[in-house]
C-alpha cells in the first residue's frame, strides 16, 4: 500500500515538515504573484507599444535565448538545488564552497563560448527564424541577448544556490520583485521613449546585470552563515566533483529539453507561421503562465526541503510534503484554470483587438493544466530522490512529441495547432514522471481530499466559466457570479482547513513572528 492510500488528510503525521513547506512556500507564492503581475505588465507593454512584428521578434528573440541560457547551465541549478541542502542536512556545510566553485566554473566558460558564437552567427540564422522580412531586427536583438548570455547564466545559478541554503528570500526579492520589475519598468520606459528594436532588447537584459550583483551579496551571507561552526573536514575537490557531477550531468541535457518544451513552441510559430503570430501565441500563453508560476513556486520551496528529507532517509515525511505541495497547488491553480477557460475572450482583449483571435489557445492550455497540476511537483520529486536520468529520459521524449506535432499542426492550424501540441507534450511530460514516482518510491500525489478540491473548484469555478462561456452577459454580470463562485469556494476551503492542512501555514507564521521577536530581544539595546 502506497503512502496515499494511508491518509485522507494532510497536515497531522508531519507536522514540522508540512510547516516548513508552508513558511517557504508563502514567501515563493508571494514572489510568484509579482512574477505574474510583472510578466503580463511586460507582454502588455510589448504587444500595445510596439507592432506586432516587433513584439513577436522579441519574444522569438528571448525564447532563442533562453533556450541556449539552459544549455549554457549545463543543470547545475537543479544540482545546486539537490546538493546543498543534503550537504546541509548532513553535516557537511563546510563543502559548499567547493561545491559552488565546480559548478561556476564551466558554466561561466561555456556561456561564454555560446555568447560569442550566437553573436557571430545572428545574422546567418535571423532570417530563417523570423523571416527576411524582420531578419535586420532579429539580429540586433540577439545580438544583445548574447552580451547578457553569461551575466544571466551565473545569475541563475546563483539565485538557485540561495536556494539550495533554504532560504527563498532572494528568488522573491531579487529574481520575481527585482530583475522581473525592473524589465518591466525598463520596457515601459523604451516604449515611452519611441525606442527601437535595440532599446527593447537592451531594457529586457540588461536587469539580469544589476540582479547578478545583488545575489553574489545575498549568497555570501548565507554561505558564511551555514557554515558558522563547522568542524568537520573539508571534502576533497575531486570527491566533490565527482559527486555533483554525476548527478547533474543528465540535467544539462534535461534542462535543455524542459526549457525548449515551454520555449521552443513560439520560436517555431515565428519560424513556420510569422513573428506576429508568435506574438499572438505568447499573449495567449502569458495567462498559462499565472498558473504555473504559482505551482513552480511551490517546487522552488519543495526541492531543497524534500532533497533534505531523503538525505535523512524520511520518506514518508517526503511523501506526506509531496501531497501536501500537490494539494495547496490545487486549491489555487485550478479555479484560475476554470476562469482563464471561461473567460479567455475577455481576457485576451488587454493585449489589443486584434490579440482576441488567441482565445482557443488559451482553453486548450488551462484545461490541460488542470490534469498537469494534479500531477504536482512530480519532476522535483524524482529529481530530488536522485533518478536525474529517468527526469531526461521524460524530458527528451515530451520535447520530441512537442516538435514532431508543432511542424504537423502549426502549418495546418497555426497558433492552435502549438497548443495543441504543447498540450499533448504537457500531458506526456506529467504522466510519465508520475507512474516512475509511484513505482520506484512509493510515492502518489492524490488522495481522496484532493477529488473533494477537484469537485468543488469545478462546482464552484466550472459552473461560471461554462455560463460566462455559452453567453454573452455584460462583464459586471460575469464579475458577480465570480465574486459569489469565490465566496463560496474560501467558504469551503475555510470549513475543511484542518483536512487540508492549512493549519501549517498559521503555525509557520507564528514560528516566523517567535523567531523575530527573539532576535529583537537578542539585539543590544
């Protein structure tokens, strides 16, 4: 009998893991939800500053980017993540040094090597990603994403590595407040100025300069602080190494193909469809995107936690955190799902008139995404428990199946035929992870309060979207029924809190004001 089939709840046999998991996760969620309102800032900004043609050059341009910004990070950000924390929780704090070193290191060289072969070649290959047409734009803006190529690359190692010392803090208040407000502001002000291609570009980069020098600072202090009366002996460098290396190395190719899976879709629209078509895919998709920046940081809080616990052989205290991620992730992805499916028409207009012709893509996707968040953070569990090699193996395999479909769909249906190619791929990328986490740690997502979340997000949230969906009442009509739908959702979510484990986050909140008082009380007068 698996660990889900023990429960019916969440939130009594772990407590202290489950409180963990809520303190940092809150911060992450807060974090996200300024990811999110910055995100859409900057794709409203684009699409309704600049012409279609320019808006979607740009986002083929940073999709190029940050594809080959993930093979550039070769995977340490989740061996960062894996590594630290088990060095922590194992009483080796005195390695992270080391283990920061060999991960640096070849990353910086390679980006290197790739920012300065991408700024040779932009003109070569513009052409063919965007068409003659808007090939003179595509080359200026890679060439100024290459420039940024290894400031950004280090930049997200290091944001990973606060990370991996447990502390969520400098991803919300550097990476989601910080670099993504400040690109925000930045394109705000090219667009005010009557900027070109070239401004446009240099406002999205060059943050990621200004957010490098403010994480090296925070992850001094949280090395030297984990370190703070170590004793044991420093592990040699070849051991090190070794040992990070070998888990990480099939993430340089996994990481690859996860960011090509959300990325490579509008490069190929740009290329087999047209850079305004690109434009109106990531429009549509940047709503995908709220969602899923809520469920990813919740995995930003899981990752180091859980890679903790099975360092600490606690599997069923993982398991029951895993649930418990899988479950808060429920609660507030899936009506945001059932609202973006009901309402996309509505929606897609902040983007301009003619932006509205995207809302089949954004049904296909939020109705996908409800199966994918059910599914949790399923990846970060396998990952964690240490099967980076099965993690490629998924990986490769949905890239392959979001490729093959894209070049048979996009030229016969255009932005809805991406969707539906990214959606199979999503399917394919949650499903196979999710029967290898059962199979080789006894570990299941779902438990019967999970189909009462389901049932009622769908009761609640479903009714609506299908009504706002079949009719065309006036939108203060369609804010009332939401209002109520919202109502009686929190009214539902507040009777069965203690079912839900909810009580995690009240108590991760008064450890969190204890602690504070205590460190005011500490501090000389």
């Amino acid at each position: 009998m698996t660990h889900a089939a023990q429960t019916t709840g969440v939130g009594t046999e772990h407590r202290g893991a489950l409180e963990t998991l809520a303190r940092r996760g809150s911060a992450s969620v807060l974090g996200a939800g300024f990811s999110a309102i910055f995100g859409i800032l900057l794709v409203v900004v684009v699409t309704n500053g600049f012409t279609p043609t320019v808006a979607g050059t740009l986002f083929a341009a940073t999709s190029a980017f940050l594809i080959l910004e993930s093979v550039a990070l070769l995977g340490t950000d989740t061996g960062l993540v894996k590594w630290m924390p088990a060095q922590i929780a194992s009483g080796r704090p005195q390695d992270l040094p080391r283990t920061l070193t060999v991960a640096i290191a070849p990353v910086l060289a390679f980006a290197l090597v790739i920012g300065v072969g991408l700024y040779a070649v932009a003109p070569s290959v513009s052409g063919h990603l965007v068409g003659e047409d808007a090939a003179d734009v595509m080359t200026t803006m890679l060439r100024v994403v290459a420039i940024i190529m290894p400031v950004a690359s280090v930049y997200d190692q290091l944001v990973a590595a606060t990370r991996g010392t447990g502390s969520m803090r400098p991803t919300v208040m550097v990476e989601n407040i910080g670099r993504l407000g400040l690109q925000a502001l930045a394109v705000l002000v090219a667009m005010l100025a009557g900027g070109g291609p070239l401004m446009l570009a240099l406002a999205w980069s060059l943050p990621y300069a200004v957010g490098l020098v403010a994480v090296i600072v925070w992850l001094r202090k949280l090395v030297r602080a984990r370190m703070r009366g170590a004793t044991g002996v420093v592990t040699d460098w070849l051991v090190v190494a070794r040992e990070f290396w070998a888990y990480t190395a099939p993430r340089a190719i996994a990481r690859v193909t996860q960011t090509a899976l959300k990325r490579s879709d509008i490069v190929l629209v740009a290329a087999l469809a047209s850079p305004a078509q690109a434009a109106l895919y990531t429009a549509a998709t940047r709503f995908i995107v709220l969602g899923q920046l809520f469920v990813q940081s919740v995995q930003q809080a899981l990752s180091p936690q859980i890679a903790a616990l099975f360092a600490r052989d606690e599997s069923r205290a993982a398991n029951s955190v895993y649930q418990a991620a899988t479950l808060w992730s429920m609660i507030a992805a899936w009506p945001l799902y059932l609202v973006l499916a009901g309402f996309s028409p509505t929606l897609m207009g902040i983007f301009g008139e003619q932006y509205d012709v995207a809302t089949d893509v954004v049904l296909i996707l939020a109705l996908t995404m409800l199966l994918a968040t059910a599914c949790g953070p399923v990846d970060s569990v396998l990952l964690m428990a240490g099967h980076s090699w099965l993690s490629l193996r998924n990986s490769v395999v949905s890239l392959a199946v979001n490729v093959a479909l894209n070049f048979i769909l996009i030229p016969i249906y255009g932005i809805r035929g991406a969707a539906i190619s990214w959606s199979v791929a999503i399917v394919v990328r949650n499903l196979q992870p999710l029967f290898q986490v059962r199979r080789h740690l006894s570990m299941w997502p779902l438990d019967r309060i999970h189909g009462v979340v389901a049932l009622g997000a769908v009761a609640c949230f479903g009714s609506v979207a299908l009504v706002g969906g079949l009719t065309d009442f006036p939108v203060v009509i369609d804010l009332a029924m939401l209002t109520v739908a919202s109502l009686i959702y929190l009214y539902g979510v507040w009777t069965w809190r203690d079912r839900l484990g909810l009580g995690a986050f009240r108590a991760a909140l008064r450890r969190r004001g204890r602690s504070r008082q205590a460190r005011l009380a500490a501090r000389p007068s």
